[in-house]
C-alpha cells in the first residue's frame, strides 16, 4: 500500500490554473469594485449627483459582480465541471425569481389596502 497520495489529471489542472498572479489580478478586481461602491456611497449620493433610487441597483450589480469573483476563483467553481456549477446556478436563478415575483405580489397587496 502506498502512502503517496493520488494526482489525478483533473486535479492538477485545477491547482495549476490558480497563480499567485492570477490571486493577485482577482484581488485588485475586487478592490477596484470596492472602491467603485465606497465612492458612490460616500460621495456621490451624498452630494447629490445620484439618488439612492440609482445607487442601490447599481450596489446590487457590483456585489454580484464581486460574488461571481469570489466564488469561481477562491472556492474554484470556475474550475469545476459544468453540472456542479449549475446545481448551484439554477436554485439561485429560481430564488431570485421568487423573490421577484413575492414582491410584486406584495405591491399588490398593498394597493388593495389603499
């Protein structure tokens, strides 16, 4: 029996495409989208050049962005197969949906009451 332990193609490859780099590259993406929502937070809907009414989708598209990020290169969903990566994107798709449509239905509710 053998103490050494298993390398497989599949998992090389994926360790291989994760440089220090490629860490770095993704790091300052996320900085420079951090930085993006701290300016608009802190002095651009403050001195009145936006509302919140266009800053909170523009926060809402940012942080997926930086979601998207985090979770294809440091917890290697990029690296993946497709299946893995769609049991995961779909449920979410579904969510997000509901939550679309309960809160369209919950203006509705609110109309009634009017």
């Amino acid at each position: 029996m053998s103490s050494e332990p298993i390398h497989t193609e599949e998992h090389a490859a994926e360790h291989d495409t994760m440089t220090k780099k490629r860490i770095w590259n993704v790091f300052f993406v996320l900085l420079g989208i951090t930085c993006v929502e701290f300016f608009i937070a802190l002095y651009l809907v403050p001195h009145g050049y936006t509302t919140y009414h266009t800053a909170n989708p523009i926060y809402i598209v940012l942080t997926l962005a930086k979601a998207f990020y985090i979770v294809g290169y440091f917890m290697h969903l990029k690296f993946e197969r497709t299946s893995l990566v769609f049991a995961i994107i779909v449920p979410v798709l579904f969510i997000i949906g509901l939550i679309l449509v309960l809160t369209n239905e919950s203006h509705h509710w609110i109309d009634l009451r009017m």
